[in-house]
C-alpha cells in the first residue's frame, strides 16, 4: 500500500487500539472520533488526500525505487540539488493545506528517518549497531506510508548542569534488559506530539548521554504491548470552524511516552548499548540538514499566513495609513524574505556528503532555526498590538445565530466587512496567537529545534570563523 | 448600607436580573451560578468581605462623612499624602487576594467616581452640566457600597484618523433624544469588562468628539431597560482550581454594550450636549492621576506573583545556576521596583489641587503607564522561556485521580517537588500566561490605559522639556 | 586609458585642482598629499593597481566591447546570472583590500552609472531627456575609468512633511538659467563622500520634486567654473596605522556641494525641466537593484571583518567560555549569514528587465537594506560590550617607543597577545567603533540607503502581499 | 584651608609634578597648561569656585564639625534623609555645570572617603586594620577639600571564570615587602580616570582576591616615589569651545596607574594582608549606597542635558510631528522620571545602618545600575536616528571665519536657527556621542559600576523574593 488516502490512515489508526490516556480517561472507540483528535485527523487524512488529487499526483509522490508505485516525496533520498527544490516544493503543498500549523504533518517524520537511511553506512560494522534494520524499516515505511512520530527529550526533572539521574526506578527511558525478543525500556520521553495517532514511534537518544543504557535507536508500533501515551488536555476549543478555525483543525496533541516494560524486536533496533554512537548519531547523519529543511520550509509557509492575517487586519479596521503599522508589518516581511532567502541559500550551497547524498547546508539552516524562534512571537505580539481591543470583541457562531444577532451586526461591522466576517476574521488571529492553540504554537515554535540559547552556543563553536580572524591580523600587519 | 459583606454584593446582582447574553443565550437565574460568572463574582465577593474581616477593617475602611458609618477607602477623598498612602495599602490590600488579576476589581470604579466627586468645580455654571447630581451620586454609591463599570471606547469600525461616523443609525452610542424623564441613548460601547455582574454603569466620553450627541456622563443602573451586555466567550477554563487556579477564579469577562434607547434619569446626567465640557473634563480632572494611582498599585502587586511565578519555575527544576536565568529574573525585579519607585514619587510629589484635594503627581504615573504595557509582555514571554516543555507536560486534576498516575509520580517528579506539585505549578504559570485567559491579561495590560502609541506621543507633548533646552542653549553660549 | 593603475588615478586628481575647502581653508597644492585625503586616495590607488594584479586581471577587469582593452567589472552591464556573480566577486575582492569600510569605492558610482546607461529606453522620446548623452558619458567613463562621486539629498532646512523652500536665493541646487552652452545651476547639495577626490561629479533627483527647476540629472567634472567642495573637519586620527589603522586609510570624507551659477554643457546633461521624469527614473531605472547588489555585497565584507574583529577579541582575553560571549558572536554570524543568503536570492531570482538587462531581485535587496541599517549599530555595541576597559586601555605608539614601554610591555599583555600586539587589537576595534571615524562608519550604514522609517514604509507599500491574504480569505470560507 | 578655590585646586596640583606620561612624553612644566588637561582642569576649577559663590554657598559647604568653617557638601556623613536630600542637591549642582559630563568630579571620590570614614566600624579590632588611620585621612581631606581619583580594577589580561595570575613579576599591583616605612606595592592597576591630576589616589580591592598580597586599601600622594600614570590618547579635540564643546572642557583622561615598589607609609595604610576583610569591607560598608547615591544624581543630570539636546534637535529642523521621534523623545522622558523616582526611592527607604549613619535604599540603586548602563547607550542612538545626516555637515568654527561663510550661512541654515547655531548644535549632539570624547562616555556609563552582566546576577542573588514564593503557595494550596 503505497501513498495511502486519508480513509487508509484514519482506518489504520483506529484499528490499532493505541493506549491513549486523556483527562485521567483511556481512550476507546475509534481515536478519530474523539473531539481531542478527530480535527487533526482529518487535517491530517486531507494531507494524505492530496498525494492522490489528479493535478497535484507529480509534485507529492515519485515511483518506488523498489516497487514504481507512487510513494511520497518526503522519503525522496535527495541526490541533486533539484532533488531539494522538490522536497521543498512538496513541504510546501502540504504546509499550505494547514498553513504551517501542523508542526509534526508526516513529511516531517518521513524526512527524518529518511535522513537516517542516508547516513546508516556511519553505523556500519560498529558495535550493537544493526543498519540494514533501518533501511529494511525505512523502505517498509515509505511503501506503506506510514505515519510516525517520535520523542528524543527526557523529563525534565532537573535542569542543573551536570545532574544525573540516580533514581532506582528509571525516569528517563532507558534500556533495562535483553530478551531472546529484543531490548526492554522502561522509563518515560517527553513530549511525543502526534502521539497515540500514528502508526509507529520513533526513538532515539538526542545525545549527550553518560550512561549506555540510556543510548539507542529504534521504532516500534503505537500499539506495542506496555506503551502508554498520556495526554494535556486538549486545547481544541471546539468543533465550530468559525469559533476555533484553527485549534478545531490543527491541534495535535502533546504527550508523554511511558515504557512500561516495552519489548523492542531486535529486527526494530537501529542501535543500542554503544554510548558513542549514541552521542554522534545525530550529528554525524544528515538528520539535521534534512530536517531542518522540512521544518524551514513549512515555516515560511507559516509565516506567509501570519502575513495575510496582519494585513487582513490592517484591511479590516483601515490602519494601513499609521508608520508604525507599516513598520510592523515590514518586520514580517523582512523575515518572511529572510527565511525564503535562507532556505534557498542552503540549497544552493547544498553538497554531495560522503555517502553520495545531496546535502542541505547546515550552517545556513543553523542560521534559520537561530532566526524563527526569536521573530515567531514578535509576530504574535504584532498581531495583539494590531489588532487591540478587536481580539476581545469576539461574540461566538451561536451568538450569531441568535436574537442578538441585529446588535452584533450593527456595533461590529467594519470599515471594510460586515460584523460576521470580522469577528470571523479576528476570531482567526485570536485563535493564532491567543487561544491555548495559540499560545502552544508560539512555545512549539520557540523549541522547536531545542533550547534556542544553547542553538546559539552550538552555532558559535561550529561556525568556521578562522578567514575573518586572519584578515584581521593581515590588516593589523599592513604598514 | 455601607462597606458590604460579599454576601450582599452577590445577592444584589442576582436580583438585579440584569440583560446578559453570552454564546447566544441570555443568562436566566442567579448570574452568580452561572459558570461563566461564579469564579469572578466569589472573588469579588471575598474583596468584600475583607472590608469586615477584624484585622483589616481599619486598612479597608473609614468613617462615612456623613453616617460615620465604615465605608471602602478607595472612595476617599485625598487631602493629604498620608491618605495617598492609606488608599495604596487599601488597593494592594484587595490587590493581594488576587494576585492582582482582577483589573476591575471594585477600588478601580471607586476610584474614578471619587475622582469625579472631587473635580466638580470644574463643571459648575457651565452650560447642560449638573456636578451636584455627581455629588449625590458619589455619596448614595459609596454609602452603600455599590459595584460599578464603565465604558468609553468606541466601536472599532473604522481607526483611520479622520474617520467620521456617517451612518443613519448609529454606532457609537450617542444622544439621540430627551423626554421627560432623562436623555435618551442609543448605539454601543466597548469593553464593559464585568459588564452585566455590577450594580451600575458609568458612561462618560473619553473625549476627541466632535459631535454633541456623543458628548455625555451619567450612571445608570445595570438592568436599566433597554440596556444590554453581549459577552464574549468566557475564558474560565472550567471549575477545578487544580487544572485552572487563575481562570476558575478571576475571569472577568468583556462585554458590548448595547443602548437599544435606554431613557438616562435626569438626576442620574453628569453633563450632556456641550462639546467643550466632553472633551476636557476627563483631562481637568483628577480621574487620570487617581485612576493611575489605583492601577499602578495593583500593578505592582501583579508583577510580585510574577516574579514569585519565574522564581518558583527556577527552583522547581533548579535552573538559577544560569546567567541568563538570573538575568530574566533580574528584568523582573528592575522592573517590580522600578514601579515601585514611580508610584512613591506620584505621592512625594502629590500637590493640592484648585478645588483642595491632595493629588498624585500624573507625569510619574504617566511614567508608570508608559513602562508597564512594555513589561508586562516580557514576563510572559520570560515564563516561557523559562518553563520551556514543562509547560507543555500539564495533565489535569482527572489525570492525578486516574489509573495513570503512578506514570505521573514517577515521570513528572520535579527536583523539589513532587509530581502533584509540580505540574500545579505549571499549570499555574500557562495559566497565567499561555492560557486564552492569561493572553488577555496580557492584552489587557497592553491596552489598560489606550493605545500605548498614543501615551507615548501624549507624554512628549505634555512634558515639560523646556529647562533642558535652556540648559543646551547656556552650554552653546559659554565660550 | 582604460582600467587605470593607482598612480593613474592620483596624478589625474592632483591635476583637476578642484576647489576644495576644508578647515577654513582652501586646499592647495597636490590634494594626495593633504593630510585629509592622502591616506583614502592612497588606498583608491590601491584598488586600481589590483586590476593590473596578474593573478586578479581577470576578475576585476572584462574586455571593452568598444575597443577590447581591459575594463573594470563593475561597468559590465549584466546578461546573465553568471554576469551578476561576476560582478559580485569583483565587488567583495575590492571590498577585501579595505573590509569593506570604504562605502564609496569606485565600484559603486561605476554600478550608478552603469544602471543609468542599461534604463535609457525609459527617457526615450521623453521632453528634455538625453538618452545619449547617458550612452556617451557611460562610454567614456569605462573607457577612461573615471572616478565619481554623486549627491542627490537637499540641504537639511525643515524636515517637516509638507515643507517646501520658499526663499529667493535658492538652497537646494535648482536650475536658474539656461545659456548656448548649457543649464545654470544654483544652490548646494549635501553630502558627496569623496567629493572633491573624483574626475566627475554625479547629480540627479532622488525624487519627490515640486519644482521642475529642481528636476534635472547630469556630470559635470569636479573642477567645473563655480563648483565648491565645502568639507567637514577630517576624521583621519593621524598618520599612524598603529594609532588608527582604520582613519589613516579609509577616511573619505563628506562634504556640501555648492553650485555657484555652474554651467553644465549640454552634451553632459542627461534631463531637465521635466518634473515626471525626475521622480520616476530613479524608481524604474535599474539604478536600485544594482546599487543594493553592490552596497550588499561590500557590507557582507564588512560583516565578515566585524566577526573577525570579535573573535580577535574574544581570543585576545580569552572569554569564549561566556555563554552571552557565545550568543552576541553568533548574533554577528546570524547577520552576516543572513546577508549572504540575501544576495545569494537576489540572483537566484533575478530576471531580464524590459531593456534586456539581468536585473537582480529588487524586493530582496530591499530586505537587505531594511536589515543591515539596524545591524550595524548592534556589531558595534557587541564590540563595545566585549572589549570593555580594553578599549580605553590604548596607548599610543609613541608610547610604546618611549621610555615607558617596559610598563606597557608587563601591564598590557594579554594572554595570547603582548601588549604591542594587544593594544594594537583594541586601537582597530576602537578605531571601528568608538573613533570619530568609527561612528561616522555607523552613521553612514544608518542612513546609507535613506532614512530607515521611510525605507520601511516604502517596503510595506511595494510588496505584494495579495496572495497571502488570499489564503486567509480561503481558510475562512472553509467549513 | 577648607573648601578651596579653582585657583587653589590649579597651583596644588601643578606644584606636585606627578609623573605623567602621554604619547610617550612625560608632562614636564604646569600640568594645568597641558593642552590635554588644561579643559577639565579648568571645569574642575569652575566646580571649586561654586562653593564660594555667596548664592550657593550654604547649598556647597557646611560648617566643618572640627573646625566650624565650612566645608564640601560631599564630605558630610549623613545622619538624617534630609542630610541625603542635601548630597544630592549638592551634587546636582556641581553636575550642572559639567552636564553630567565629568563622571569623576570631586564629589565622587570625597563621597568615597565618606562612606569609608563611616564604616570603620567594621575594621575596629580584626587584624592588619588600621580605622582610625581612615578616620583621620578623611578628615584631612575635608578639611583641605583633597582632590582625589582611586583605581580597583585588576589589568585585563584573561578574563576566564578561573584565572589565577602565575607570572613571576606581577602585573596586578601587590604587596612585594614592608618596610619600616610602610607597604611596598609593585604592578599596576587599570583605568584611574583623572589621574594624574588629583591630590591623592586611593587604592583598594575590589573583592573576589586570593591571594591576600592583593588585598589592601591606603591612600598615598599622587606624586609619590615610584608611582607613574600612563595616559591614552587625548580625546579632547581641540581648544575651539564651537568645535569641540563637550570635549574642550569635560575630557577627564584614564590612565594606568604603574606602582613601582612604591611605598605607602603605615599612617596611610587603612588594611592589609587580611584576605577576608580585603574581600568584604566594599561589601559590607556603605560605599554601594553611597558612591551609587551621587552618581544616579549626576547621571539624572547627564539624562535631563541628553532630552534637552534631543528636544534642541527636534526643533532645529522641525521634526515634532513625526510620530516616532514623539515616541523616541518620550523613551528618554520615561527613562529620565525612571532615574529620578529611584533616587527618590532611596531616600525614602533609606535607614539608619548599624554605626549609626543613614544610608540610602540599596536596592534601589542596585536597580538604577541595572538600568541606566542600558539606557545611556540607547540615547546616543536616538540622537543619532534624529540628527542623521546633520551630525556631517559640521564645519568647523575655523570655516565660518572663512571666505567660504556665505555659502554655509546660506545652505546650513535650519527652519529656527541661523546656519552657526545651527552648526554648533549638531556639533554638540556630534560631541556627546561620535567624537571620541562621546563615545567614551558610553562606555564610561556602561561599565560605570562593573560588568552589566555580573551586576545582573549580583541583583538576583542579593534580591529577597521569599514573600512572592510564598504568596504563589498560598495560592496554590487554595482550593
């Protein structure tokens, strides 16, 4: 099954059972029924829809090496530099269809494990190192289409320098034993998003590890026997799309990933019990050029929306005349152009690693994720300032749909809408940048590639600044 | 009646009955029961009852006046610095039980009634103004402790600077006739917050008319005819204080209000039909110094809980190690003191006013009102940054109660605290920030006092910077 | 003589005895041996013998299409893609020779008039307009490789908006007569950096004219009857690369125009008397993408000496461990990447302009120039904030060859430095930073494009941000 | 002779021949006609002569408690708030005729001594403590009105966490013998702003030494045996009070202060060899409160001269329209009223401290360090942003008396000031912030009182947040 159709995901899910814990009650019943996942889902089932629209088939799928049956472009292993520009265009449809607010839309964890089928000749011949397990689990996942997630952070118990955990029971997953079966986890990963909707969950060590039993890589079914995925509350705020046109839509769900004793098949580990590679992996792959590729796309997409909302709301109450207002929408055009530039950049300096794949430009992605995380929530605090007192004006659909009805019509019309399609309008920006949705796409966006002060330590010992020091010394040599 | 218990306050509002929709259906029954409503309304009603709690009667109340009788300080008249001082304790007093949350709590409508009451004079003899109907108003509403609104924003049809409203029927509230008995009001006025649980609206215009018909003061009660409150959503995540410990409490919603030909009782107009009068009074007097007064106290005391929130965020997972921790942390406490500072040389610089009232000088609180709107936004970006994943690790109350939380003991489990406690904490801090209840908050500070653009501009006029001009020029004249 | 050597260009100066003033008096003798000008002509001279530098002919020079003798790059009129690499490459290699501090090196007034000669078809046919005489003078100039300097700012009277001169002796240079031999013109323009050390002088409308007296372009040579260079005082430290290794070579100085009844010939004059086209040509000309490609790719040069400044720094006393160290060098990388990519997408997305032109994308160059203006200012902050009391601590070198020296030699030495090598470090930083002619340098990238709030605006008004409102609309509509 | 005269203050110090060197010649002749000295000594001088004008007398001095003739304001030992409200007006004075320019006007040093004299206290009885020989040099200083500088910063050779200095001759100064005489001091100490031009030079640790040969504190003549003051480069620009306004009369020269086994006699020597006082006397006296008292007073000063040369400006080319330069001006009014409400504040909460003296609020001037290092810099570049290309077109005075004069009255002339004011205004915004003069007080106020970033941290550890912690377990606890 190839390049499946949303009913072919939503069916998959719903038969796997996950066990799915929300507001202290386990889901049961099909998953895409509850009101806490069947928005996302079917966000999610319209992204898969897309591989199989007529006028779209070319740009989000290409033939399977294996098979030449269409499979999605974000398991594409990218050899040129067109290569890119077609992940990048299919990034992009997708990112549209949810205008970038679906942070974890499957190319995401396509591009990820397909990063790592492109780097596994780093793990071969190394100790308890099993590449040919991700190739197998890689062309498994693209010829089935699968949807993933995945979760590389531990709990967040101590933030201190050099603590280390000395509980007797595991906090942090870690590997607990070894069975004719496979390896035994038991602890917990913070925060799977998608968790408990997705057909598998990928797993490995983020790095800086001391102790071995902590150091892995594997992928397992949601439905593994002693996983537990255990919810926030949900923040959709409900099913009407013009209450909540986003959180009814796109909201998809944190969770924490609990190890009850998990038994990880040995023909499902990529590697385990090896502290080194555990703390290479990562960045010897090309797991972060690809990635980061996938997500920067998709964040200019996000922010080509967040521009239509602010000058909707410049349109709506007429402000386009003030400086300041002009200033702060320039401020997103300015990172807007910025990001475009820099995703380009990295591709036209994109080169052949040393196992034959056309890679992205790290440092200029580097550039990139130092960059959206400081200006994403500017962007929110302009639309607030934009949009004042109009963000708390925000009757509901049911209060439209009553006796109240002449008064809204009257005292919330607009210089260029009627009162339902600006309350509809602001309600928009409000669920972007103020609903508990909201508020958790800034933070996501913020994080999303990890702590942006040590992102910008990590950019300052990587980054080759030797030419620029010696042009110095040359000048201060120069009579 | 004076100084009221918060039983009395809770059921006079119920019998007022007052014309309240939200989500499109009218509130029936006791508005006190009603979810959207009962947090804030047993807030408020705790604030009352502070005034007859033995160790704080004499910080919360005086002798009436006229009966002798204790009554709220917020509605004495300042005469001297020490009674400057004895209204901040009393405002921080409330403010503390609250955490400062409550923008609207009863000492800020008190405050601008007071501040009316004592700048009379200015309205004496003048055309259409009746400042004794003020008096008498003042002293019914503080010797039976009423509990107001207000509203003076337009709709925000139109916020291009030359816009005139030219519609047959209006928008903006307006005068539309006089009978008899009183004036007669149609159109509507934004955000009335606890529009619909006060004994009274007060309605005045906030100057900048160029119309007549707009130009007017008055008070009428709450469930005057013809008066309606249209919410929107309410922002009360839901009953439990565990999953909601700001939202269930201190929710104070925003409402339209909407005058569908409310007749205004002649005894109950301030002034109507005098341009000059409309657009000056605010600025003559004393309403902006004593409501900054009032609202920079209560800031105050908010960005103490903040700074208490970031603290107990650092040594929940034992980041103060970091530099730029302390120094997040450090914006906070300049920023607490800074406050401070400014709301103590508004009284060292308090001076008798023309009609012999002590008041606090407005360019320090200007001061304050220009900084706040700044800060407040930080502090919720620095929670973010701070509380980072553990903000997003937040399951509910149910969840501790459920079959799952021996996952949450064990993987939740904080340096300093246990699970329970620590995801309480969390809760407490996206409550205040990430929550849709905390983004208003935050929208609220921005905007409290108008449009911070404006302030600023108002601030440049109206600052004396002519010494320093003088200073320049006898430096450029010395040879 | 085309592509000329240094020594070329000194003598053709010297000879042109143009009328310059500097200090209260009128300069005199050779102006390359002027203490103001000899250090900035001698680093000119530099850059004009690299084009006869064997191992960098071919990048700085191409041949002529009139006669096939070498000329310099930045006169070639772009075809292609390629074209706008290679005049990149030629750019940032002149660049290099000074780091980029020389905002105007002949490349960029070569660029101006290269746009001007490759947007002649817009005058064509146009009432007092010279296409031709755009072509000649263009020709001439590569041929002869003149120097230029241009002016286009009106003298900074009243910068209210709706200011226009009203005095009977002109201010702002405006045409006041026309004679057989050409257009008078009267009145002064500010400020021409290098204005008295070029061949010719540019002048033209940056648009915006009421007045068609004040609508003209033309060259005129700098020694034309009745021209003035009236200078600001030097900012050349003195002669010592030790002391001021920036001033005594890159100082270029910026003075006022004055036209005292100037006759420019007629075959010099590009348009007159036309008041559409004078506020027009400049924005449909070239003249803008070229000048931003130019101006962008010597301030990467300049970006890339600021980093290696810092890290020569951060080196010298050893501070990388700081995490805040770490974070303000990556902040200069982040800028400097960022501007890479800039230029990088302006060629990606450069097309042929109407006239048969390679055209680099204008909207991203303006990005740049919105971004560089607000960066700059930062780099020099960060130097500040890191070199701290090391940048007071800088003796001079006649310090180091007196009789103290032993005491500079224990006390100032740093850990990978000794102290001559120390301070020689912090006299460039300061030099860069803190010198008059340091924050002249700031001042200049402030402004180098125009004000920084119009620049904005103007962005906001040009850019095209249907598509993105679109999608909002189209979510909307959604159900 | 108390209180002295400038003419006093001038013959003392040129009758010392410290040992000055500058640009590698040592300052023979009266120092006081050094072309790098003549300007501030001069202002000095100014400064001395206020307390003898009969208008200002009784604010400049006080009757001396010993003898009864009056001496400096600045040397009085606060006992009650009104004693700090007079330091203050007393300092504000002084700063008014400097601007706020002369960071080290004697005020600062004699408050210094002050604050030692009474806290010696804390010395009485521990070991190597000599507090009666502070007691007596201060009252010697009061009562000859000393002119003094001091120095405590270590040479900036590593500024790693963990540097321990390991040369064998030292560098840091330190204590290399005792005689009979006294201590012998050998190395150096770095910036010593003034030096060189004072009575005397304290000397002591800042804290944080290990090795208890750095620890100590005296006071020795700025003329003894052995000691040399090692100038920078002059940054007055010249003697033109047009050209160089600011710089002609206010530059006050750093120096490295070299100690060649200097010996500082025992009835100077205040401690010694005792590591743990060397490393809390700073700490525990009230040198913080006091030193932080008069330069927040002075700084205050330096903002209000900062708005008046902004606002100066705004008039000179008529830009008060724009709304952000409304908003520009306004950020140094809030930051102005900021400074003075902390300074208010101080007084205020100031107590009596253990020995009897009353000492202003800590904190809040811990607050105002925090603030005005960050602020002072941002002033610089609002008048760089309003004053753009004004701040070039500066001729000198030596051009006006030129034949060039027609044309600079006719083309510099601005809306409200002939072209010569017009001049000598930018001139000035251009020597308050891009001569060399100006750019070294942005850093002088950065690093006034240490790195901003280790006073941050200072400020969240000495910071008692306990009762906020407390009120958010309140809160949490309530159901």
């Amino acid at each position: 099954m190839p390049a499946i159709t949303g009913k072919e995901y939503i069916k998959r899910i719903d038969k796997l059972k996950n066990n799915v814990w929300i507001d202290g009650k386990q889901v049961t019943g099909n998953i895409s029924e509850h009101p806490a996942f069947k928005g996302v889902m079917k966000s999610q089932a319209a992204l898969y829809d897309l591989q199989h629209d007529k006028s779209m088939k070319d740009r989000m799928t290409y033939p399977s090496p294996l098979t030449g049956d269409p499979v999605g472009v974000s398991y594409l292993q990218a050899k040129t530099r067109e290569d890119l520009a077609r992940r990048r265009a299919m990034v992009q449809q997708w990112a549209k269809s949810n205008n970038g607010m679906m942070g974890r839309s499957p190319d995401y964890m396509n591009t990820v494990l397909m990063a790592f089928a492109s780097s596994i000749e780093f793990l071969r011949g190394k100790e308890n190192c099993f590449p040919e397990n991700i190739t197998k689990f890689y062309e498994y996942a693209r010829e089935n289409d699968l949807s993933m997630t995945h979760t590389f952070i531990d709990p967040q118990v101590n933030r201190a320098e050099y603590y280390m955990e000395d509980t007797e029971e595991p906090i942090a997953a870690k590997m607990v034993g070894k069975t004719k079966q496979g390896i035994v986890i038991k602890g917990a990963r913070l925060l799977a998003t998608q968790g408990g909707i997705t057909d598998e969950i990928l797993v490995f060590s983020a790095g800086g590890i001391f102790d071995k039993a902590n150091g892995f890589a594997f992928s397992i079914p949601s439905n593994s026997e002693g996983l537990r995925f255990v919810c926030r509350e949900s923040f959709a705020g409900g099913e009407s799309a013009y209450d909540y046109p986003l959180s009814s839509r796109f909201e998809e769900m944190d969770t924490i990933v609990v190890f009850d004793n998990v038994v990880v098949p040995w023909d499902r580990v990529f590697y385990y019990d090896n502290i080194e590679v555990s703390n290479t992996f990562m960045g010897a792959s090309s797991f972060q050029p690809f990635t980061l590729h996938q997500a920067v796309s998709r964040q200019i997409v996000k922010t080509e929306f967040v521009l239509g909302v602010v000058q909707s709301i410049i349109d709506t109450i007429n402000i386009s005349e003030y400086q300041h207002v002009q200033e702060k929408a320039s401020e997103i055009i300015v990172a807007l152009e910025t990001m475009k530039a820099l995703v380009i950049k990295s591709e036209v300096e994109a080169e052949i690693d040393e196992w034959g794949f056309m890679r992205p430009d790290r440092t200029t992605l580097q550039i990139a994720i130092n960059t959206f995380p400081r200006i994403y929530p500017r962007f929110t605090e302009i639309i607030q300032q934009l949009g004042a007192s109009g963000l708390m004006a925000i009757p509901t659909e049911n209060a439209f749909k009553s006796s109240v009805r002449p008064d809204l019509d009257q005292y919330l019309q607009a210089k260029s809408r009627n009162a339902e399609d600006r309350v509809r309008m602001f309600r928009l920006a409000w669920d972007l940048t103020m609903s508990s949705f909201g508020t958790r796409e800034t933070l996501y966006e913020r994080y999303f590639f990890g702590d942006p002060i040590k992102l910008s330590s990590q950019l300052y010992f990587t980054y080759d600044k030797n030419e620029y020091v010696e042009r110095v010394k040359k000048l201060l040599k120069e009579k």
